[in-house]
C-alpha cells in the first residue's frame, strides 16, 4: 500500500459489522504503537484505530491490516538524523476540526524540528469539543507553546540557549487571537503563548 490509510475512510463503532478477538487487535495496535517511536508517518492513523480496541470489528481490522501492508511496503521510511545539524528550533501545530466521526471533537498534531530533523510529535484528541477552527487550532498552538517551552528548558541542561522559538499555525484567526494577550477559551489557559508566525 502508498498510504497508510484510503482518504476517504470513516472509522466508526460501526454496529453493524463482525467483531473480531479484541486480544488479537490490541496486540497489534500494541505492536503499531512501539512503531509509532520511529514512524511518525502512522502516527495519526493508529492512534485512530487505538480508539476501537474495546470493541473491534472487521472494518477496523481491515484498516489495521492496511497499516501493516503499507509499512511492509515502505520499509525504507524513517527519521534521519545527520551529524552538524543546526539547532534552530520550529514547532508546526495543526488541528483537524470536528474530524472525529463518533463524537465530533477535534485532534490536534505537532511536531518540532531542531535543525532539519523531527524530534518530537503526537497526535491527541481533545478532550472538549470545540465549536470552530479557530478555537481547535488554537488549542493545537498551545500545546504546540508547552513543547517549545520544554525543549528550551531541556537545551539549557546542555548549555544550549534558544531565543525564540517559531510555532507555525496555518490558521490565521488563532495567529490573530495569539497576538492579544489574556485571551483564552473557557477550559484553556495559555498565557505564556509565544508569537506565532504564518
């Protein structure tokens, strides 16, 4: 397989399906989720089927043996990371509002780069829904906001000292939202948020 996952993919409790050996599916999910350290290309879709281990049901399988195809297919994939790399540090944060086919709620996905290579990312649910972009994304910058704060702290055990670090959103509601201090949503608290950049 070239993709993880088809496009056009709906996962759901779907009621209506087989239900398969939950220990049999949260084995494998297990094993995609070790993955996950040195792949951050499936990061997004295991997460997603992590969802279902309760209950799994043939669709969700078929999307789990999808992934497994697809990583034997691309074994060549990975994290590179070269010697004499700089150490400027970016933060990318992205939200994908009401995405969720169960409960509508957004997930938001970050990753950061120190030079040219990917140090650290994830993919999270969040835990409240929000009611539009702005606010998902928002939210995504914040986390984004509490990962760079913990790199600059973590560089200066190496004596290594970051003035600023980007964080790039591509909505610009939350870029502008950023800009006005003291503003945050109800169950968000983010008054260190550093400037985002488009």
């Amino acid at each position: 397989m070239k993709t993880p996952m088809s496009s056009d993919t709906k996962l759901t409790k779907d009621e209506e399906c087989e239900s398969v050996d939950s220990t049999k599916y949260q084995g494998m999910i297990g094993n995609l989720l070790y993955l996950t350290a040195s792949r951050p290309d499936i990061m997004f879709r295991v997460c997603l089927c992590a969802r279902f281990q309760e209950d799994p049901k043939t669709s969700h399988l078929e999307v789990v043996k999808r992934i497994f195809r697809y990583i034997k297919g691309t074994m060549h994939l990975g994290l590179w990371y070269p010697t004499g790399t700089g150490i400027e540090t970016v933060v990318y944060a992205d939200s994908d509002h009401t995405r969720d086919y169960v409960d509508q709620k957004s997930t938001s996905g970050i990753c950061m780069f120190v030079g040219c290579c990917l140090t650290s990312w994830f993919s999270k649910k969040l835990t409240a829904l929000a009611i539009s972009t702005t606010e998902a994304e928002y939210v995504s910058a914040g986390k984004a906001c509490q990962q760079a704060l913990w790199m600059k702290q973590a560089l200066i055990d190496y004596d290594v000292r970051l003035d600023d670090v980007p964080i790039m959103c591509d909505n610009k509601g939350t870029i502008d939202l950023s800009k006005k201090p003291g503003v945050t949503f109800s169950y968000q608290t983010h008054r260190n948020t550093l400037p985002l950049s488009s």
